[in-house]
C-alpha cells in the first residue's frame, strides 16, 4: 500500500490564529482514519503511510519588505497591480477580503440556523458604515459568528480563520512555500490526498500543479472552495467561464461537507463549480473550526479513503 498523504490538515486557527500546534497530530488522525475505514470494511493504513502537514511555522512568519519586492502580493494586493486576463479576480486588501468572507459565513451562518444568540437572524449586526472601518466591522461580524457552536462560542476565533484564508489568497510567497511543502508530500505511489478547510484548497491548488506525474483519490472535507466567491474566483489556476479546473492528478474525487459548517455550506454541491464527476455529500455531524476528528470519523470520509485507498 503506498503512502496515504492525509494533508494538508487543517489550517484554521488550531495550528494557526492562536499560534497552538497539535501535540501528536499523526496518531490522532491515524486513529481517526483506521476507526472510519475498518467501519466500511476497507484496507486499514499502516501508521508509516501516513503523511500529515502542518504550516503553523510558515503563518507565523509576518511578511517582510524584501517580501513585498520579490512577491507583489506578500501581506497585500499590489496597489499597482499587473494586467489580470479576463474573468480573473481582481487584486484586493486582504483585510477587505477577510471582512468579505465573514460576511459570507454571517450569512451562511443564519441561513442554516447554527447562530445561537437571541438577535434576529435575519439582519446583519448593526454598524453605521460611515463611522465604522473595515477592521472593527471584520470584529462584529467575528463576534456574531462566535454565538455559534461551531465557532465555539469565540468572538475572535471565525476572525483568526478569515484572516488565516486571506493571507493565503493574496500573500503570494506564502501561497508558494505552502504549496510546495504539500507538493514534496505527495509521492508517485501516493493513493490518497485528504485536505480540511484551508487545507482542501491548499491540497487542490498543489495537485493542480502536479499535473498528471500522480494520480490519486482526493478527498476534501469542509473545503473552502465550498466558501464564499471570492475564494473560488481566486483558485489559481482560475476558472474559466465560471468552471473550475479539474486537476488531471485526481482520478477521483469526493466532497464532504458537515451540515453545521457555515463555511462551506454556501457552496456545499462543487459540482456545481467544477463540474460533473465529484462525489458531493452533505453529512450531519456537529463539526467545529479547526476540528478534523468528526470529519474523519464519519462512515462517508471512510468510503471515499477505502475506495481510494483499495485502487
């Protein structure tokens, strides 16, 4: 059995916002994956074949000004940017892009009933936009989602997430070094690529750049391609008349998403942003941010790691 790179992990606030790395991230999701795949009845992954990637190091590291010049895109959008080809997104703060995504999720959030505070859920937390900037309103708009279990009652915490996934799509050095560390991971003989949150996009955009030189099952779980526009709009590659790009290193593909997850069931079906041939699957667990366990633990994240794992 070839190696089963289940990474990256999450890199939501749990290895990055608070700055608190997982002790022993390898077995808990090991037990996590063995648990989910014996259920199903399918090939259990020995310890050694699992792979498993954490960035808390390189999201840690603050942009420097040599940073700014080598990558226009370290911290912030050019404020010169180059010619973008049509239907590409266009350059933004990555301060502005975080408050768009909370926005987003707020919205999600009500839609799908998970907010718990007594506020009418139909309107956006009051704020006067003549008087309010664009950090103090990112905090409302966190401190609103904190009222939901799967912020975990934390008014920073969908701040630190946002923030995490928008220095992601604008910091162009740090897009880079992550992704080549998920490259490096990912084997010849590497069958299946797991990918959470942040991490499923982190996965995608690497497999992406792999072309065909492997071939694996990809299996994202709370992608955040299932977020927001704005994230889709910048995938790199970037779709194309509305369509994402299909990695030709992914022989398969199956899409969990947790029906409590505000931030990723705005677009929970990525058929509809890929096209045909994703395994798409809405699952009722209680998931939480930054949390894999429950994801792994389901019966359909064990179908789609022992279909992929028995090719």
């Amino acid at each position: 059995m070839g190696p089963l790179s289940v990474g990256p992990v999450s890199v939501g606030p749990l290895s990055v916002g608070s700055g608190v790395r997982r002790t022993d991230p390898v077995q808990r999701v090991v037990t996590a994956l063995s648990s989910s795949v014996r259920a199903v009845r399918g090939p259990v992954p020995r310890a050694g074949d699992v792979v498993v990637l954490d960035f808390a190091d390189l999201f840690a590291r603050r942009p420097t000004e040599h940073d700014a010049e080598t990558y226009p895109g370290a911290g912030k959008a050019s404020a010169e940017p180059k010619a973008e080809p049509k239907g590409a997104a266009a350059p933004v703060d990555a301060d502005e892009l975080a408050e768009t995504l909370l926005s987003g999720w707020w919205t999600s959030a009500t839609r799908i009933g998970t907010l718990e505070s007594h506020a009418d859920r139909r309107r956006r937390p009051a704020h006067q936009p003549e008087t309010q900037n664009s950090t103090s309103q990112s905090a409302a708009l966190s401190a609103a989602l904190g009222s939901s279990a799967y912020f975990r009652g934390s008014p920073e915490l969908a701040g630190a997430e946002a923030r995490a996934l928008s220095r992601y799509l604008t910091d162009l050095k740090l897009r880079h070094e992550v992704r080549d560390r998920t490259q490096a991971a990912i084997l010849p003989d590497t069958k299946v690529v797991v990918g959470h949150g942040i991490g499923a996009l982190i996965a995608y955009e690497a497999l992406c750049a792999l072309s065909d030189a492997v071939s694996v099952a990809f299996v994202s779980l709370g992608a955040a391609m299932c977020g927001p526009e704005p994230v889709f709009a910048r995938l790199e590659p970037a779709p194309r008349n509305e369509q994402g790009h299909w990695p030709a290193a992914i022989r398969r593909w199956s899409n969990v998403v947790a029906h409590t997850d505000p931030t990723a069931m705005i677009a929970p079906q990525l058929t509809e942003r890929f096209g045909p041939g994703i395994e798409d699957e809405v699952i009722e667990i209680k998931s939480s941010c930054g949390d894999l366990q429950p994801y792994l633990l389901d019966r359909a994240t064990g179908r789609a790691l022992a279909t992929g794992l028995a090719v």
